[in-house]
C-alpha cells in the first residue's frame, strides 16, 4: 500500500472532506480543546453591543444568544442522529434488514457513475459554491494524520476495531473487481471520522470549525490573531506577494507538498483565512480575485477619506467586501439552487431597505445541510477545463498554484464560460477516481463520492427515505420510483428503498423547478438555511437598524445590491475586457457579453 499511503500523509493534512473541511491547522481548527469545546457549546460571551464590526470568531452577532455561528459550535440536528443500532456514537451501518450497509465505494462505483449532463449553469457556478462553502464550513476530523487502513483489513474484508468502540478509524473497504482501485493494495481507502462534542444525554456530535455567517472568514480569518498574520497593517490592505507586477496571495511559508504541488520552479503555496485555498486552482482564483477588491477598496476609499488610519480603512474594506459577497450569493447563486418558488417563500431574494432582523431565529448550520446537502456542488464538476488553449483534466488540477500564477485570466475565462454538469447522480471521475491523486503516482486518489457518503453514515444521518417524510414529501416505496434510470443502479446495491443513504437519494431527484438546480429534498434543506444565514444575521448588509453595528445607508445598500460577480471579476483581473453579466449562467440572449465598462460600479465619490 505504499502508493496510497503516501497519498495518504498528504491527503490527511489537506481534507476533511472536498467541500466541508480539507484542513486541519492549528492557525484555523486543530480540533478544539476540551475547554473550548464547552464554552462554544455551553458557556456565553461577554459582548460589547457597541462594536460596530464583526468578530472574526462569529460570537457576538447575536446580543442575547452571543454563541449563534461561533466557530466550534455543533451542528444543529433537525432529527436525532440514526447512529448503529441505536446507539450514541457508532456509525451507521446496518439497513433495515439488520444486515450490514453496502461499501460506500460500492455505491459510488454503481450510482454515481460518470455521465455527462449540461443545464445552462457555468462551472463558476460551481466555484462559487465551494468558495462560499469554505465561508460557512469546516468539519475538522478527530486525528489528521492517522492511518487506519490495514493488510489485515483488506485481506479479511473486516471492519475496523475502532468502528465499535467509538475511535476515530471508519475506513471505506473497496470491493474486490473495482473498476480503478483492482489490487489488493487498493483496497481499503484511509476515512478518520469527524471531531465531535458530547450531546445530551451523551450523543456524538459533530461541530462546525468555522463561524456560520457568511461573513468572508475564509478571506480574513476567524481569530483576530490569523486575521493580523493575514494584514499588511498599512493602508488597510492585505498581504500580498508581487509577480510579474501583479499582486497575489502571500506565502504559506515553509509549507511542501502536504499543502500544495509546486510543479514549476517559482510555485509556492498560498495562504489565505482558510488552509484550503489550495486545493483547486478556480478556488485559489477567487481568493486572489477578493484579495485585490479588498485592497483596491482601500485605496478608493483612502482617496475618498485620507485622514482614515489602517484600522478604519481594513474594517470598512471588510464590510464592503463581505456585502458584495451577500449580494451575490442571494442574487446569483441561491436562486440557482432552490428555484423561484422557495425563494420567494424563504424571503431569499433581494430585500433592499425593508429587511427585517430576528434576533430569535438560530443561523447555526443544520448538520444535513453541511453534511449532505450542500454537497450537491460536487455533482457540477466537469472532466475537464479548457485553459489558455489546453484542455487540463479535473484530477490534474488539483492543489496546483501554477494556474493561478501563470494563467489567472484564462482560468476564470474557462469558469465563465465552460458548463458545469447538471446536479444529478453522476460524477465525473476527477472525482471518484482521481480526487487528489499526486502527480505521476497513477491510483494515488481518492473517492468524494464514497467520503461523502460515509461522512454521512459517521455523522449517524437517517436515510433519504426519513429525511423525504419530515420535510412533508412522499416516502419511495419502490426502486421503480426513482428517477433519471436509477432503478437497476439502486436496487443492484441496496436491499431496501428505507436503506438508501440520504446524500446519494437526494442527488438523484429531478430539480424542483422555476430555475432550481436540485431535487425537492434538497432544495428544501438548503433554502430553510440560507433563510437563517439572512435573516438571524445582525451584520446583514441590508439591515438598517442594528443594534451597535456600523450599518449602511439605504442608499449605500442600494449600490451594494447591484454589484454583480462579473464586476469584481472586471476589477481585479487586467485584460479581461468583456463578460456576460450573470457569470454563473451560460451566455445567451437573454445574458450576452458585455464590456467591463457597462457594468454597475460602487460609487465610492458618493457613498459615504
């Protein structure tokens, strides 16, 4: 196994899982401490209410619940874990039968199998939803360097020790004739189970390492210490490093392999405030699309108040940015997700100057969101992305700087251009396959699919089938029921429709329609937590009347309303000239290209 071990010691101090959690740090989540642990989750905070700006841990948005989105709080379960047999802590293993569930790579070998599917949706649609991802979640694991695949467990097809005496190792065994991991080597993929906290009455918990807000943490940080190693301390700006007269993120110093794959001599890690920005190269480019908004915002606003010093001009640099990404995440991007009718319902559209704070409502993540449904984004990835002229494959991508700093502008041309794949059961195999596999060790990879779906069973989430009934849908009572010819897929793996596992039931629906690009399970889950992102945030840019908080005018709200993705993309790269409008949409008549000047500006002269 030595291939896949050495991918292993690197994959551990990178992922968690592709969208909810790669790295484990100690400058972000190394596994919170015992005392930690208990203050985020039962103890409160003393609060200022008359701090006009966030903290960078997300305590104090709520003045009476001063703990609501606090990095390190657990994840709100809208039903009780289903952990094995009944128990607190072990995970899901058995189907209703009582016999054992079938390998998550199996299911991810027969199900999500790869086949190609457009739907007028771009793949920076796509990317925006893994770089508001690492916005909201983080779910760090117990130990990121153990290795809990083993001969014995391959050649005897066993499962781990550890699975039933609550220690950290779930590793996934890989079924004997798998179509790319065929070796006896292969056979077992390295899975440590997520961190968790002790519930009532002694239930396993998982908790979320990062603040819930959307809040632009991944950018600054979530600790006032991260945030300062992230600043200039000049000007208001952030770090940079210079090439080629261009500025870019800093250094991760010191940092090798484990964190990025430098292929060209002058290659180095990034660093941002969250440690898997380099992961994906269209990731790494919105870090260093927001890192340079922010800074020129400094310098516009400087202009506008030269007797501004660096604390004032980072704070109203920050607020800015983080309204501009509100803005485009309610008018771009969710739309996209849960369709016309749910966000009308769910008051997630643009609200202007008659938004209206609860204090009541807890923005904490669900962990059905954070585990299962909004990792429908990983059924959007295409095989490949065409850049300056070159088609590169997804599982070439992967932890590569030199996209970002040799071709910025042709990569975010291919990701606003390019189709993303249609939300379904198909994954493309960059994914299932080649998910960071290093480079030139074939089968060094590893299956989002199959982590997906054992994340999952480890976090003790029910079936897809009691998910569908506590949200007010049908049960599936038959194979036969299942969309997108699933019906010899599904039943080929599992013994019972009550045993399909939710993420991989919810991708396979049919979008719910009016614009929605995910099934009605789905589109539910996610459109109940964008709701409580909104409307239970005190910071919320649309919000007037905060108690204590630096809020904007309405006729500064306003201009931040208008201000779409295409414009920071215009402000930030040099070259890119013409864009259509909606980036995450393809182009058409209804979004045609346009020059970088056409587009809505903030007016900096006018805004204060």
């Amino acid at each position: 196994m030595a291939t896949r071990a050495a991918s292993f010691v690197f994959l551990t101090v990178i992922l968690a899982d592709f969208a909810v959690g790669y790295r484990h740090d100690s400058r972000q989540t190394r596994g919170l401490s015992s005392m930690q642990k208990r203050s985020v989750n039962g103890g409160s905070v003393v609060c200022d209410a008359s701090y006009s700006y966030r903290s960078y841990d997300g305590a104090c948005n709520n003045l009476v619940h001063t703990n609501y989105g606090r990095a390190g709080a657990k994840f709100r379960r809208e039903l009780p874990p289903k952990y094995h047999g009944g128990d607190k802590t072990t995970p899901r293993m058995s189907g209703s039968n009582g016999k054992p569930l079938p390998s998550a790579r199996k299911v991810s070998a027969i199900i999500h199998d790869p086949e190609n599917h457009t739907m007028g949706a771009t793949m920076m649609f796509m990317q925006w939803g893994q770089f508001l991802d690492h916005d909201m979640t983080h779910t760090p694991v117990v130990n990121e360097s153990l290795r809990c695949c083993s001969n014995s467990l391959v050649t005897g097809n066993n499962l781990h020790h550890d699975v039933r005496t609550g220690g950290p190792c779930f590793p996934i065994i890989i079924p004997s004739g798998d179509s790319h991991f065929n070796t006896v080597q292969d056979r077992c993929m390295e899975f440590v189970r997520s961190d968790s906290v002790t519930g009532a009455n002694g239930v396993r918990q998982q908790y979320n390492g990062n603040t819930a807000w959307i809040d632009g943490s991944h950018i600054y940080g979530i600790s006032a210490d991260q945030a300062s190693t992230l600043r200039s301390h000049q000007g208001g700006k952030l770090r940079v490093r210079r090439r080629n007269g261009m500025d870019y993120l800093p250094e991760d110093v010191g940092k090798g392999d484990e964190t990025c794959f430098k292929i060209k001599e002058g290659d180095y890690c990034f660093l941002a405030g969250d440690h898997r920005v380099n992961v994906f190269p269209g990731l790494s480019a919105l870090h260093t699309v927001f890192l340079r908004y922010h800074n020129k915002l400094c310098d516009r606003i400087k202009a506008k108040h030269p007797s501004w010093g660096d604390e004032k001009l980072y704070q109203e640099s920050r607020r800015i940015v983080i309204a501009v990404i509100q803005g485009i995440t309610y008018r771009e991007f969710v739309p996209q997700i849960v369709g016309d009718s749910l966000a009308r319902t769910h008051g997630l559209n643009p609200h202007g100057v008659t938004f209206k704070y609860n204090s009541s409502i807890d923005p904490t993540l669900t962990n059905v969101f954070a585990t299962a449904a909004y990792r429908f984004g990983h059924s959007l990835v295409s095989d490949s992305l065409t850049i300056a002229g070159r088609e590169v494959e997804i599982g070439d991508l992967y932890m590569r700087p030199k996209f970002v700093l040799n071709s910025l502008r042709p990569l975010v041309e291919a990701l606003i251009a390019e189709p993303a794949q249609r939300v379904d059961r198909w994954y493309t195999t960059g994914l299932t396959n080649r998910l960071f596999e290093m480079p030139n060790k074939p089968k060094s990879g590893f299956d989002l699919a199959a982590r997906n779906i054992q994340r999952g069973r480890d976090h003790g989430l029910a079936p897809y089938n009691v998910w569908r009934e506590h949200y007010g849908l049908s049960r599936i009572t038959s194979f036969n029921q299942l969309p997108q010819r699933s019906f010899q897929r599904f039943s080929r793996v599992y013994a019972s429709v009550d045993d399909i596992d939710l993420y991989t039931g919810g991708l396979t629906e049919l979008p719910a329609g009016g614009r929605g690009r995910v099934g009605e399970l789905f589109s539910r889950i996610m459109a109940q937590q964008f709701s409580a992102l909104k409307f239970g945030d005190r910071f919320w840019y649309e919000n007037k009347q905060s108690t204590g908080a630096a809020t904007f005018t309405e006729r500064q709200i306003r201009q931040l309303s208008r201000i779409p993705l295409s414009r920071v993309l215009c402000d930030t790269i040099p070259g890119l000239d013409k864009v259509q409008a909606a980036t995450m949409r393809a182009t058409d008549s209804t979004n045609s290209k346009v020059t970088c000047s056409s587009l809505f500006d903030l007016d900096i002269e006018h805004f204060w």
